[in-house]
C-alpha cells in the first residue's frame, strides 16, 4: 500500500535522519519526496509504500508521536483518499 506523508515544523538538524530511521525501522520503502525551507519552516512531504503487513493507523499514530516529540506535525494517509480528497 502507498502512503503520503508530510512533516512541517520550525526548522531544526536531523528532522530527515529522524524520520527515515522511523520509516526504515518499519520497512516502509520512501519512493519520492520533496523539501524545502520556507521562512525558517521544515516542510517534507513523501509518497511511501508500506509492506503488506503494516498497519496504517498504527503506524500513523506512531509518526505523530515523533512529530509531537520534535515539535513537528506529520501526517500519513493512505495515497488513494489523499488522491479522492484532491480531485475536484
């Protein structure tokens, strides 16, 4: 399954380490990304693939605990509704 995340907050070192080490821990495969530094704000966002057997939300809820431990907001939603919630 593919999966966007996004991460946002003031800018600080090792936000990428931190979060690929994350990601890697789980398997989840980064398949593209894009950042950048916006007025001093760390912005990320990345297409994911998870292996079969993760569990989205699990993993998800574990993501926005890393956010909130590094004063960062990161979400991950599967791709497919973050895909049906931007067509118009």
């Amino acid at each position: 399954m593919k999966a966007i995340l996004t991460v946002v907050g003031k800018d600080q070192v090792g936000i990428i380490a931190k979060v690929s080490s994350f990601l890697a821990e789980k398997n989840i495969n980064i398949l593209d990304l894009s950042q950048t530094i916006m007025d001093g704000y760390f912005t990320m966002m990345m297409m994911t693939e998870l292996p079969e057997t993760s569990n989205l939300k699990e993993t998800s809820d574990q993501l926005q605990e890393l956010g909130h431990a590094n004063d960062l907001t990161i979400t991950f939603r599967n791709a497919e509704l973050y895909k049906s919630m931007h067509q118009l």
